[in-house]
C-alpha cells in the first residue's frame, strides 16, 4: 500500500515538475530580424532600422500570389531615446514579435560612430539576453546605416548574407577587412590602453535604386554594398579609416590575416611576380628598458607563385631565394607604414599596449594613462619577416620563357 502511494506521489510531482511548453514561441507569430542599422536623429534620438525575413519569399524565389514578385526582406523602422525604446516603438507597426535572437550583422551610421560612439549603444545590445555578442560589427561608410539595411542584393537573397559572407571571402583572399563580432569590440575598448578595428561597408550606387526590385534584375546591379577599409576607433569613437596597404599591415599585424597576394618588382618590371600567401603567423613581444618599452614582431609566410609576367628561370634555386627576399622586404614595408599610421593617429589598434600589460603588468601600471598620447606614438619597434615560396603552381619553367626562347 506504501508502494502505491509513493508511486502516486511520484507521479504528481513530475506532473509538476516536466511541465513543457511554459515559453513556446509559434514561428507564424516572430518577425525574424537579420540584420540591425542604428543611426542617430538629428534631434540627437536613436533611429532603429530593422531587416525582417519573409521566410515564404526567400524559399520561394520571391514569388507573391498571382506571380507578382516582392522583396525577401521588409523594413522596419522606429526612433527612440534609446535602442530599448525604439525597439519597443517598432513593434506598433508590425503584426509580430521581433525575434532578435539570428541578428547576424549590426549596421552603425557613420555620423554616429564618429560624432557619439559605439559605447553608449553596446550596453542595451550586450543586456538582451536574446541578442548575440557574436553578431558581427561593421560600420556603414559615407551613408546611413539605414540605406545599408535597406539595400536589396543579388546571389544572396537576404543582404546581411552578403555583407557577412563578403567579410569572411576578403579576409580570408584579399586581407584588407576583418571579421569583427560584438564581443571583439567590446573586449577591445574595455582593454587598457587598446584601440579598436571595424570593418567598414559602403554603398555604391543610388540609395533609391537599391531597394528597388528592379536592381537585382539586371546583370550589373546600379547599386550595390561592398567592403570599404578598416575603421579605427579610439576610446569606442571613430577617428580614421585604414585602406590598402595601411588595412592590410594593421590586419597581418593583428595576426588575423588568412591569405592576400604580394606582388614585387622583377627585372625592371613593376608588380611582375604575384606571389600568394598561403600559411602566415604573426607574434608579438614587449620588453621594458630603462622605463621604454619596446615591441618585437616575427612573421613567418610560406606561400605559392601565383603568376609572372617576366621570364624567370624559377627552377634556380638563388632566384627562389631573391624572391624570398623581394617579398620579405615588401611585406616589412607594409608592417612599418601600418604602425606609422597608427602611431600617427595615437591609437594603439595594434594591440602592443595589451602585450605590454600581459608580459610587463608592474610597468604598464605606471605607463596606462599616457600609452596612447605619449608613450606609443614614439614606440620602438623591431620588424622581423621570413617568407618562403613552396609551390610555383603547375608548371615551373614560365609560358613566357617558353615563347622567348621559340622566337629566337
């Protein structure tokens, strides 16, 4: 009898206790928001612009009913005091809950980068617990967050797709651009004497015709987004932005670089042997003398020849080791002109004060307050680069050797 009636009791408490179900959310009742723009009124209020997912459209090929076409996404927009605020305002004028939770990309206007910073909006993005500090970070160039969210793209039907998926491909081919989440930044700007790098986007194009339908009908779109430099943030504010050489030194310096291409001068030639980067490692070390410190960086690049456009007689092994050299001096320009720039603007986006205060604590104690405006723009640093070729491709001889020596 004692059996029966703990098992009854057992029974009712996991009636209680396995309950399912108690925060359900129907997908017919979330608007799935992709991307986020913020910007700032110029009443000084923040203006949310949201990218909302037509789940239907995106499957079906942006076929509507009666074969009309509409876009993938819908734009929604709202103002507030804060970004609480203008979220909560937006949901007046849309029929479901704004689900934040597969926010991949978040937009901010250049005006307010530069004028207010990012410090005061990270707060409210890092306290929802339904928003991810892993949303990547880009900062729109010469517009409004706004028209970059708005802005219809092809191949990719939902645009923060493309901005994403084009950060990811330039970093990994080209090397001018970072990857930077929510989370990066804000370790970045809590670190002692650090300054920060954000990818910047542009758009190219008529902000009108983007988010037209009829743009992404033609073979070459009249507007688009594209990747446009670095942009360098000292104390979470805008204050510079990096392009070429500049992005690329600071990106290899960062030791975040994936591959890029070095091209060098060869037999009078300008740019005449394109040399791939393929494996690539970037270290940095900090010693304290005399009350100075002074920063070491060591890279390594082992990479491909990728083409020439001079005949070279690459089964040598001294003009492989001239090679080697070309690239490792062209890659040390690049380092130098990076840290210059940096030294230039006082913010250290290196991360070299971070080495400092991770190797010398005791000493960086005394030099914090001033490592950005006293210490680090007079920063001696030591550049060291090995670079070596291990493939030449599919042929070693040159196509181009081979059509000298048949003129002859």
């Amino acid at each position: 009898m004692k059996r029966k009636g703990l098992f009854l009791l057992l029974m009712m408490t996991m009636t209680f206790l396995l309950t399912s179900c108690w925060s359900k959310k129907e997908l017919t009742d979330l608007a799935i928001v992709s991307a986020m723009g913020i910007d700032k009124t110029k009443d000084g209020r923040f203006h949310l612009t949201l990218q909302i997912i037509n789940p239907g459209n995106v499957a079906g090929g942006m076929q509507g009913g009666g074969g009309s076409q509409s876009p993938p996404i819908t734009i929604y927009s709202a103002s507030g005091d804060n970004i609480v605020e203008a979220s909560r305002r937006a949901s007046g004028r849309i029929s479901r809950r704004l689900y934040y939770a597969h926010t991949n990309l978040v937009v901010v206007g250049e005006r307010l980068a530069r004028k207010e910073g990012l410090n005061t909006l990270i707060d409210a993005l890092d306290r929802d617990p339904e928003f991810r500090n892993t949303s990547t970070l880009v900062i729109a160039r010469n517009s409004t967050a706004a028209d970059l969210v708005k802005t219809l793209t092809p191949v990719d039907k939902i645009p923060a797709n493309k901005v994403l998926k084009t950060l990811e491909f330039t970093e990994r081919k080209w090397g001018e651009n970072v990857k930077t989440s929510l989370q990066e930044v804000m370790k970045s700007i809590e670190s002692p004497g650090r300054g920060t790098v954000v990818s910047g986007f542009r758009l190219v194009g008529n902000p009108q015709q983007a988010q037209k339908l009829d743009n992404l009908q033609e073979s070459a779109p009249a507007a688009t987004l594209r990747a446009s430099g670095i942009a360098v943030l000292k104390q979470g504010k805008l204050v510079d932005w990096l392009y070429g050489k500049p992005a690329r030194g600071t990106v290899w310096i960062l030791d975040k670089i994936q591959g890029t291409d070095i091209n060098i001068d060869w037999a009078g030639k300008k740019e005449a042997i394109a040399y791939q980067s393929v494996r690539q490692k970037t270290s940095v070390s900090a010693q304290v003398k005399n009350g100075k410190p002074h920063i070491s960086i060591h890279t390594r690049v082992e990479g491909d020849i990728g083409d020439m456009e001079v005949p070279v007689d690459i089964t040598n092994p001294k003009v492989i080791t001239k090679i080697e050299q070309s690239v490792r001096k062209e890659i040390k320009k690049e380092l130098r002109v990076a840290i210059e720039h940096a030294q230039k603007n006082k913010t250290d986006i290196l991360g070299f004060g971070e080495v400092v205060h991770r190797t010398r604590p005791n000493q960086f104690k005394k030099l914090k307050t001033e490592w950005n405006d006293v210490y680090f723009p007079k920063l001696d640093v030591d550049i060291a680069v090995e670079a070596y070729v291990r493939r030449a491709g599919l042929r070693n001889k040159s196509f181009l050797s081979g059509v000298k020596e048949n003129q002859k």
